[in-house]
C-alpha cells in the first residue's frame, strides 16, 4: 500500500511539474554570414528525440514543450552542426545562426546565389570557371561572352568594355569593392586589372545599382574575390595556358592559407607574354603584350565582423601595331587603300614603340560588423595609384622618352550600412568620399595631354528594397554626387582666342608664356541619380523585371580639356570647357524564364541622353605636317534602344544548345543621324556536350556571326595628294562586312590525388582562319583581325 | 573592433589633412613641343652664280588653329641647275632648335621625298644620302627647263622603308608636308 501511495505520489507530483507543458519554440535558422535564410535546416530536440525541418522561410515551431532545458541540435547540408540548450520557462521566439561550412559557401557566391546588386534590373555573371578557362584573356574579351557587350579595340590586346553601346567613362569597373581609377577616358586604354585575381564578375548593364555609382550610364561591372573560409586549411591553384597565336602564355598561380580562428591570407601572381600576333595572311608588327600581376591580401573573418587588407600590382605593356602609327591624311589614305599593312615585319617578342607601359598599384583596407540592430556596416578604403607611358616613334634625344607620363593618384572612402528594416524591407544608405590628383610629367617634351588636376568627389546614396508580397519585388533609390575640379591648363593662345575663350573665360588665366596659356579653371559638378524598379515572379519560373535608372555624369578630363593632335588616332581633338554634365534616363525589361529545361531572357532597353558628349569631326586642318581631321567633342541628345536575348535548351541529360542575340540602335536625336561607334548586331550560336561521369568531359562549338553595321555617320573627307594631284577620300567610316567565326573548346579533369584535380582544355578559335575586321577595333583601316588560335589550358587545383 | 574602429578614424584623418595640404598648387611648367618642326626653309642657290631662290614654311602653333604662312621669294631662272638646301626649326624654342641636325644624324630613319606637279618644268636629284647609300635629300639639286609654272612639295618621312621607289611604297610617317608655287620665267 505504502508502495501505491508512494508510487501516486511520484506520478503527481510528475504530473504536477508537467502540467505546464504548452511552451512554444518558434525559430528561424540564418547563415551567419549574410543572414540568408536557410531552408531544411535539420532541428533535433534531444530530449524529445523529435525531428523537424526548417520551411521555406527558414522558420520551424516546435510546441509542446515542458519548462526545462533542452538541448536542440541543428544542422544543414552546407552547414557546421550546432547544439544550444534553451531553458524554457514560456513560449520563445529565436533566430539561430549557422555558419556554412566554407568550400561550400564559396561555391554558393560563385553560383551567384547571394545578394542581388538590384533586385530589379539583369544581372550577368561570369563564373570562376569561366574565368580560369580564359586565363589567357583581357577583362574585356571576357565580358564580350556576354549579350549586349562588346568591346571597343585597339588591336587585339587594348579591349574595352562596350555595355549597351557605351563605353569608357560611361561604364563603371569596380574591382572587388573600389571603383577603377585608370584613366578610363581614352578609347585605347584598357581597363587595368588581372582577371586572374578575381573569382566572380557580374555586370550590370545600366545605373540601377546606385551603390557604386551615380554616373555609370552604360553600367556596371563588378569584380570579386571568393571569400576565405573559417577552417584550417591550405589551398591553391596553377594555370597554364599556352596558345599558337602571338606563340606566348599566361601563368598564374594562387595560394590561400586560412585558419579556424578566421585569419587568412592569399597571394597570387600571374605572368602573361606574347609576341606578335597574326591575322590570317600576315604578322602584326609590334603587337605583342607582357603582362605582370600580383596581389597579396591577408585579414580576419569572424562571424560579426572582419577586416582585410591588400596590395596589389598590374604591370602591362602593349605594343601598338607598327602599321598604325601615322602622320597626317595622306598617309591615312595609303594605310586604308593598301589591303596589307604597310610594315609587315617578321615575328618577334620586342615591344617596340608606338607602346603603351601601365602601372596600377592598390592599396587597400575594408572591413565590416554587423550590429543586431542597425544592420552590416561596411567600410572601405583604397589607394591606387595608376602611371601611364605611351611611346611613340620619335627622333633624336626624345627616341626613348614617353609622349605620355601621366600619374593618377585616387584615395577613396566608403562607407556602406546595409540594415534590414523589416522582414520584407531592406534599406542600404552610404557615403563616398574621393580625393584625386592628376599629374602630368612635362619631361616628356611633348605638350600635356590631360592637364594637372586635383578633383574632390562626395556621394551619398539611400536604397529601399520591399518585397510586398511572394511574387513583388519593388526597389526605390537616390543617390547625389558633387564633384570639383581644380585644373591647371595650358591652352595654345591661338586655340584660346580662336574658341572665344579669352572673353568668356577671361577671368581664369594666369600666366602667358610665349605662344601658351596658363589657366585655372575651377568646375563644379553636382550629380543625382535615381533608381526605381519592379521585379514580378509569376508561374513559379518567370520573372519580369523592370527598372529605371536616372545617371548623370561630369564630363571627364579628355572631354574637357583635349587641345591637339591625338596621335594614335591621326587626328586632332578638341573638348569644350563650357561641358556640363550628361544625363541619361534609362528604362529597361526583362523577362526571364527558368526551368529545368529551358532558360532564357530576353531585355529590351531604351537609353535616352541628353547632353551627351559625342566626339566628331567637323574641319580638315592643314598643319606642317600634313593635313589632319578635326573632331570636336559636342553636347547633343541621343536614344540608343536595343534588345539582348539570351537562350539555353538541355536537349538530353548531355547535350545543351545556347543562343545569344544583341542589336542596338543609336541615334543623334539634334542632328538625326546615327551615333558612331555602334556596335553591329549579332548573333552566337553553341552546342556543347558535357558528361559528369566521363571524367567531366566537357566539349563545346560555338559559331558567331557579327553583321555589318549599316547606321553610320559619314565622316569622310576630302584631301589633295600632290602625288596624284587629286583630291581624294579618306574613307572613315565605313564599317567592315558582316563575318562569321567558328570556334570550339573542350576540357576533361583528372584526378591526381584525393585533393588534387588536374583539369586540361584544348581549344580553337577562328577555325576556319577567316580573314575579317570589327567595326569597333579602332586598327581596322590597317590591318585584319586574329587569325586562328589553337590553345592548351592546364589547372591544377588543390 | 576597436582596432577597426581607430584604424578607420586615422585613415579618415589622413584623407582629410592630405586633401587640405595640397591647396597651394604650384604653377607648372609650360612644356615646349621637342619635336615639332614650325618652320622649313629651302635655299635653291643657282650652280653657276645667280639669285638664290627661298622657299620658306612657317607654322609658329603646330596643331593649332592658325594655317601655316608659305612664302616664295622669287621666280626661278630657266634651265638653270641650282643647288638645294633645306633648313628644319623647331622656332618654338628659343634659341631655335635645328631639327636638321636630327634629320642629318638618323639618315638611314629619314627620307626627303619631292613631288612636282604636271606642267612644272623641273627635275631633281639627291646629293646625300644615308650611311647605307640610300637616299637622304636633305641636299638635291633641282634643275629647270623652259618657263612655266606649278608646285613643288617636299615630303619627309620618318621610318620609311628604304631603299624605295617613291612616296607611294615608302610607308613610314609624314613629319613634315610643305607645298610651294613655283615658276619659272
């Protein structure tokens, strides 16, 4: 009896204890990086032994829950598994953090799956292994892969990215977190960077992401490095690529070293050498390129918040074809009427002048903390510092000097907070601060190009991100950026008094000095820009995108000030000191579709601009030394409207089709005539088979057609040749016939050891060594483009 | 953090004193173009004693916008041999820079080429010529026949290839073009 009345007792008083057993744990599970939200999370009660899986929202309830503590492990596919003891006492609401298991989490920023730049405009990415299989290539040879960009050359190794039909100032490079400072005014200097120090590239064609800048009318391209994971681990790669085309290659290698408590450190390098390259028929005299990076960066990265710094070195120097380096008009017609070059030299490593040498260096130091309330707050600095050398074909003591010594130096401060206002709401605001001088060496001995200048350059952005419901996406901003310039400007007194500057802007001058001018002008730019857009997800698997951006942009340096012959382009330009700045509205769709079997979009756009800064020719000037064109930068407003499409079809489990298509349409509204430099319509074509089993086996033809451009101004002129006693036309403008390029590329991996991979490529490009010129190589008067390639890539991955 | 946090505020620092410092520009130094030829003179001095003819191209702005001044002292005498010189400056220096001295020196990169117009009664021959006997034509001489009238126009190219056949498969580049209306009483 004893033992019932114990034993009731006991179940009671158990009873007793448990009766409050209706506690509530209701959870979210984020990664601890970003705050994604991580959806099948794994949460097991111990004590319970129940088991559940987070939801689409990356939330789990868990009812039913005595006051006690319990001991609730969770884990995730990607994740470190991670076990908290909660003592309850009543119902709880709590998020949990993981922190993703780092290889992995790498491979989720390759594929692109984190934060959108905008949720509302098309962004394009450039994967790392699309990176690595073009070791050998320019940044913007790569972007060229993509619908809607081109690229505006100077033979084959000065390649600038054209995005929607704009380029140089007008096309923002930011190179992992800080905008490029390289003097990207000039059509034939190359945006200065290494793409194999990058590990992701997105582009953004437009202004919609405001949070880099307010003035990038034809868009953005981002650059990133992978971030280094939380482990003790050792890692790197080494790429070969050697190619039969300029009979050179590129190396590079990398290594990363991390640890478990977050510190980190990575060092990277990469030579790169060719000598001249060859169109089908002929060597290019000088045209070869010796190429030199390195980068070294080391830091912390903990959960809440990190700190990096970084150095790093680009060294290029290009030979500029021979056949290209011309006096004045008369030799400009012997150099078009001649279907070969007239220099055709044998090959040879030498880079001899006309060359350009280019040195960037950046210095920089970010960090960043998370605060539970306020949100990321993330901080950059950065220093760069880019010297430029052109050389051209001079005579006597000057034969070695540089035409051209001109020393960028830029300090940049950013300073970004990205904080979740709700759960739907996200607002990003920000603050620039750029300090920049100009300085031109007059040892040269030739007249400066681009004058001393010092520019001071503030921003500040705000970004509003709401998600309304499942299926709207809406993204509102403004951004407003002041800029002053303070230059130092030597005008030929005959040019300033011929352009009226000497009563307009009289109160500028300085100091005379025989047949030249000292002025200092003092501009004021004040930039706003505006975003707003829509995304719409309907059907599970599309997406309508639609987005406008507001951009405005300060003329540059070149815009401004050019004064004089312009001698890789034989011919004399003048910019305008009365310039304001131009603005661009710009509206653009997407519809994007994606499913397992067929992905595409399709992005019709409208940019219209006023007071754009277009550069053309207006007289011919006689000169001692021959006659010479001039163009003359003016201020007009122009439309280009275009569309790019983009297609991918899994025929089976093997075989994939892609298809891209761009066109574009410029027009000069004022003047109603088509812009020039547009670039042509085209169109690529591609099947490539890939088999994960056979050793991923990856095989891939892709076909390329570029059309002839019909809309072009006609810019051609008429000058005397006292040889012929004619006059004759130099024909400048018309763009070169449509072609058609065949090219193909393969790769296979092998693996070496349990961490080891060795991948090797082998490909070919213009197979059929078709002769053929580009409308937008600014050498194509002179001489063809590349003849066919064969190339060889080898990675080896640890 | 804190770390972070003075790092930040010395850099910020840094910016903002260095921004300010660098108010009291210094005037720069105006660059004089090395190489610009401003100015061609042609001394034609008849072989056999007679009035020595000029031909003189001046352009004081190189690239600007003022044209070149092309001044012809006088007629040439008929089937009259005279001896040619030319004279390259660089006027926008002072003193002048001889740039023919330059020419002189690089002969095997330099070629004086001269194209007479139809109608114009005159030939011309080099009297130098490079260390590898090619023609240099900073000296020629130029010989009339019967009265008439035309242009002559001397051409220097820089890097041509030689030895060639004339301006046509020379290459190179045009350094200096000057035209003269010549005649001959």
């Amino acid at each position: 009896m004893r033992v019932f009345i114990l034993l009731f007792l006991l179940i009671s008083s158990n009873f007793i204890i448990s009766q409050n057993c209706d506690n509530t744990i209701t959870g979210k599970v984020l990664d601890l990086h970003d705050n994604t939200i991580l959806v099948d999370a794994r949460i097991v009660v111990l004590e319970i032994n129940k088991q559940l899986l987070t939801n689409e929202s990356g939330e789990f309830t868990i009812s039913g829950l005595c006051n006690q503590t319990y001991t609730i492990e969770i884990s995730h596919a990607f994740c470190l598994p991670k076990t908290y003891k909660i003592e309850l006492i009543s119902s709880i609401e709590k998020v949990f953090l993981l922190e993703h298991h780092l290889e992995e989490l790498n491979e989720i920023i390759l594929e692109g799956k984190t934060n959108n730049d905008s949720e509302t405009s098309l962004e394009n990415k450039i994967t790392k292994e699309e990176l690595e299989k073009s070791s050998s290539k320019s940044l913007g040879d790569i972007l060229n892969s993509i619908s809607g960009i081109s690229s505006l050359n100077t033979g084959n190794t000065i390649v600038k990215p054209v995005i929607n039909g704009l380029h140089s100032s007008r096309v923002v490079i930011l190179n992992d977190g800080v905008r490029l400072e390289d003097q990207d005014w000039g059509a034939e200097h190359a945006p200065n960077l290494d793409i194999n120090a990058i590990d992701n590239i997105t582009v953004i064609k437009g202004a919609s992401a405001l949070q880099y800048s307010g003035n990038a009318i034809g868009g953005i391209v981002i650059t990133e490095t992978a971030k280094a994971p939380v482990k003790d681990s050792i890692y790197g790669k080494t790429i070969v690529t050697a190619a039969s085309n300029g009979r050179g290659g590129t190396t590079t290698t990398q290594l990363t070293k991390t640890y478990k408590s977050g510190w980190y450190g990575n060092i990277q390098g990469t030579i790169k050498r060719f000598g001249d390259f060859n169109a089908p028929d002929y060597n290019l005299s000088n045209t070869g390129v010796y190429e030199r990076s390195l980068s070294v960066r080391g830091g912390i990265n903990r959960f809440r918040s990190g700190l990096e710094a970084s150095y790093s070195l680009y060294k290029m120097e290009t030979g500029i074809l021979r056949a290209s380096h011309l006096g004045g008009a008369q030799d400009q017609i012997r150099a078009i009427n001649n279907l070969e070059p007239l220099f055709v030299d044998d090959f040879t490593y030498n880079i001899n002048s006309p060359k350009q040498d280019v040195e960037h260096h950046i210095l920089k130091l970010k960090g960043f903390k998370k605060f539970e309330k306020l949100g990321k707050l993330d901080f950059k600095y950065s220093f760069q510092q880019n010297n430029r050398l052109e050389f051209d074909v001079r005579r006597g003591d000057d034969r070695d000097k540089p035409s051209l010594d001109l020393k960028l130096n830029t300090h940049t401060l950013l300073l970004d907070l990205d904080s979740k206002l709700s759960e739907t709401a996200n607002l990003k605001l920000g603050l620039t601060g750029q300090y920049q001088t100009n300085f031109a060496d007059p040892s040269t001995g030739v007249r400066r190009l681009i004058p001393d200048y010092s520019e001071y350059n503030t921003g500040l952005y705000a970004i509003l991100e709401k998600q309304i419901n499942n299926q709207f996406i809406f993204e509102l901003g403004a951004r407003l950026d002041y800029t002053y310039l303070d230059a130092l400007k030597f005008y030929r007194t005959s040019f300033w008094e011929d352009r009226g500057y000497d009563s307009t802007f009289q109160d500028i001058v300085v100091e005379e000095f025989g047949n030249q001018i000292l002025v200092n002008p003092k501009l004021n730019f004040y930039n706003p820009s505006a975003t707003a857009g829509i995304a719409y997800n309907f059907k599970e698997d599309f997406k309508l995108l639609f987005n406008y951006s507001l951009a405005s942009r300060a003329p540059n340096p070149s815009e401004l000030f050019s004064e004089g012959l312009h001698h890789s382009a034989s011919r004399i330009e003048l910019g305008g000191l009365e310039f304001k700045s131009e603005t661009a509205h710009k509206f653009s769709f997407t519809l994007q579709h994606d499913s397992d079997r067929i992905r595409f979009t399709i992005n019709p756009y409208i940019n219209l601009i006023s007071d754009f800064i277009v550069i053309e020719p207006i007289e011919v000037q006689q000169t001692i030394r021959g006659n010479f064109q001039v163009w003359e930068y003016r201020q007009t407003n122009a439309r280009l409207m275009g569309v790019d499409i983009d297609g991918e079809i899994k025929l089976n489990d093997y075989f994939k089709y892609n298809h891209q298509f761009s066109i574009i349409k410029g027009k000069d509204i004022t003047r109603k005539d088509a812009l020039i430099n547009m670039p042509a319509a085209s169109t690529r074509n591609a099947i490539a088979y890939t088999n994960k089993k056979l050793n991923n086996l990856n095989l891939r033809l892709q076909s390329e057609y570029v059309f002839r451009q019909n809309e072009f101004p006609d810019n051609n002129f008429e000058v005397f040749v006292p040889e012929t006693e004619t006059l004759e036309i130099v024909d400048v403008s018309t763009p070169p016939d449509a072609y058609h390029l065949l090219s193909f590329n393969s790769s296979i991996d092998y693996k070496l050891s349990k961490k080891s991979i060795l991948t090797i490529g082998f490909g070919v490009s213009n197979i059929f060594n078709t002769n053929y010129r580009n409308y937008l190589n600014r050498l194509r008067y002179y001489a063809d483009d590349l003849g066919r390639d064969y190339s060889i890539n080898l990675k080896i991955k640890q | 953090m804190k770390n972070f946090k003075l790092i930040t505020l010395a850099l910020i620092t840094l910016l903002f004193t260095n921004a300010c410092s660098n108010d009291d520009d210094v005037t720069p130094a105006p660059v004089n173009e090395e190489e610009i030829i401003t100015t061609i003179t042609v001394t034609l001095t008849p072989a056999g004693g007679g009035t020595t003819i000029t031909l003189k191209t001046q352009d004081l702005d190189g690239d600007g916008p003022n044209l070149p001044v092309t001044t012809v002292s006088g007629d040439l005498a008929a089937s009259t041999t005279y001896n040619g010189s030319i004279e390259l400056l660089n006027e926008t220096e002072d003193p002048a820079e001889d740039i023919t001295v330059e020419v002189e020196e690089e002969s095997d990169e330099h070629q004086f080429f001269y194209t007479i117009s139809t109608g114009l009664n005159v030939t011309t021959a080099y009297s130098n010529f490079d260390n590898n006997s090619n023609p240099l034509g900073t000296a020629f001489t130029i010989t009339s026949g019967a009265a008439s009238s035309g242009v002559i126009t001397f051409t220097l190219r820089h890097e041509p290839i030689k030895p060639n056949t004339g301006l046509d498969n020379a290459g190179g580049e045009t350094d200096l073009e000057a035209s003269f209306n010549i005649a001959i009483q």
